[in-house]
C-alpha cells in the first residue's frame, strides 16, 4: 500500500501542505480551500484549478524515485501481488510496474471520460490542451472531458474491489509513505490475516500501528528512501537495485530527448 509519501522524494509535494509549490501555484484562481480541487461541484463551476494540477502531474514532468524502483524490483522477482496506491502521478507505471499489477484506487491521468456524454479518451488525447492551459472537450458532444481521477463522493475505480482477493492472500503487507488517513483505502491495513507481518515504511507511526498494532508489526520511521535503502541493503539487494535504477534511468533519458 501507498501513498503520497514515496513521491515525495521524487519532487511532488503533498497536496496538503500549506505554501508547497502545487497550492502556491493554485492560489492565483483563488479556490475556496484546497480539497474543492477534488470537488465535482467546484470542478462544474471552474475546472482550471485542477487542469492546472493535471498539468503538472501529468506523466513525464516528474520521475519515479528508489522506493518506487524497489516495488518494480519485487515485481521482477515475482513477489508482488499487487500495489495499491492512492497517488495519482503515475509514477508506478513510470517505473516499469504493468497496469496489471496495480490498484490505482484514486484514479489516473491514464484515460479520461466526457462528464456529459461519458464517452472515454486515452489520457493523451487530452495531452495537447492540457499543455496549453485550455479545458479539454469533448469532440462529440462539446462536454468537458475530466481525467480519471476519483473526487470526493466519486466511487472507486472497481479494479479496486480486486482487495477481496488479494488480501487474504498476500504473506507480506508493505505499507510506504501514506498517513492512512482517507477511507476506504487505509481499511486495507486491516485486511490481510492476522498472523501477516506489517512493515510501514513512513515519517510517522500512522492507523493501526499507533492505536492498535499487532504482534507482528514493524515500523521503519523517518525518510522512506532511507527505509527502503536499509531494507534493500538488508535483502542484499543493492547492487541489483543500482542497477535497475541505471537501466530505468538511462530510458527516461532518452524519452526526453
Ligand atoms: P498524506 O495524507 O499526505 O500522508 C503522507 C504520509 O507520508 C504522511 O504520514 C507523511 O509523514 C509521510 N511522508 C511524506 N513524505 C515522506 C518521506 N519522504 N518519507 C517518509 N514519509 C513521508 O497522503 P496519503 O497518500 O496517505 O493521503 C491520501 C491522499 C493524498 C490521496 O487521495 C492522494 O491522491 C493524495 N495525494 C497524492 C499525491 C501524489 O499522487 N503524489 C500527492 C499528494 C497527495
């Protein structure tokens, strides 16, 4: 499970903190309190604050970090389940993980649909007039066209209910970089059997593990890349790592030229 904390260290601000980029940047359209962002009614009334967030999140602006490249290690090594994560950045499928293996429980950039019509686009579609600070619309129908994202009151995307299964399953439950906070995702935390370990990964002891931990919990506390560092350092992973991260690197590189 995770959430804005690993992206931290790859630049992204959390969406909360007062005078982080992202807000400083959002304030000149004035919005009421930082969560209407998120708001379908405020989003019908002025969409611009939000394309003006999907702008800078959309994928390429930002690059996945060590933490993100140490879960595309457990994928190639075939220990991943699944992640689930609440960020909205992309940046588990920037670091090679497939879409098949992940939960991305607060929607994506990846794909759009029209908020009249409901027809779908594929995220870069929508690319062109993002970039160009102009509200996408829908070629059909005029309506204008909302990235995937999950806004307040939105259900969740159903590849979500994919938790029944995969829960009982796992034999190991990470948890990286959220304050487990917004429901239903941070009830996940509860749902593997209770003879799993649980290891957090986060600045602060969050959920279940400050007010009722289980025997068999553990928790990493401080800067998550140190954490991650220390347990792929334990692993005896390094080197691995390194390399992967050279690899993945060296791709990204040459999407930007
Ligand atoms: P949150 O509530 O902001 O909590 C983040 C947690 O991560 C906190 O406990 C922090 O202490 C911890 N943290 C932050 N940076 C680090 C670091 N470098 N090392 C260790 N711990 C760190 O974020 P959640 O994801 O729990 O909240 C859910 C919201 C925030 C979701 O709806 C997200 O979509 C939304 N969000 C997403 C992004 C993104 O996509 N990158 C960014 C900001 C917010």
């Amino acid at each position: 499970m995770a959430g804005a904390g690993i992206s931290t260290p790859s630049g992204i601000p959390d969406f909360r903190s007062p005078g982080s980029g992202l807000y400083s940047n959002l304030q000149q359209y004035n919005i009421p309190y930082p969560e209407a962002i998120f708001e379908l009614e405020f989003f019908f009334h002025n969409p611009k604050p939000f394309f003006t967030l999907a702008k800078e999140l959309y994928p390429g602006h930002y690059r996945p970090n060590v933490t993100h490249y140490f879960l595309r290690l457990l994928h190639d090594k075939e220990l991943l389940l699944r992640l689930y994560t609440q960020n909205i950045d992309g940046l588990e499928r920037a670091s090679g993980i497939p879409a098949s293996k992940l939960v991305e429980a607060h929607g994506s950039f990846a794909s759009a649909t029209c908020t009249v019509c409901r027809r779908s686009f594929p995220g870069e579609d929508l690319w062109a007039d993002v970039m160009a600070d102009r509200v996408p619309c829908c070629p059909v129908c005029t309506g204008v066209v909302k990235p995937d994202i999950v806004f307040f009151g939105e259900p969740l995307p159903s590849r979500f209910l994919l938790h029944l299964a995969d829960f009982p399953m796992a034999d190991l439950l990470l948890i990286l970089g959220t304050s487990l906070e917004v429901e239903p995702f941070a009830s996940l935390s509860e749902m593997v059997q209770k003879s799993v370990p649980r290891l957090l990964i986060n600045r602060d002891l969050v959920g279940p593990f400050a007010w009722h931990p289980r025997s068999r919990d553990v928790a990493q506390l401080g800067d998550v890349v140190h954490g991650v560092e220390r347990l792929v350092d334990l692993l005896g992973w390094t080197q691995e790592m390194q390399d992967l991260i050279q690899r993945e690197t060296g791709k990204l590189d040459g999407q930007d030229r």
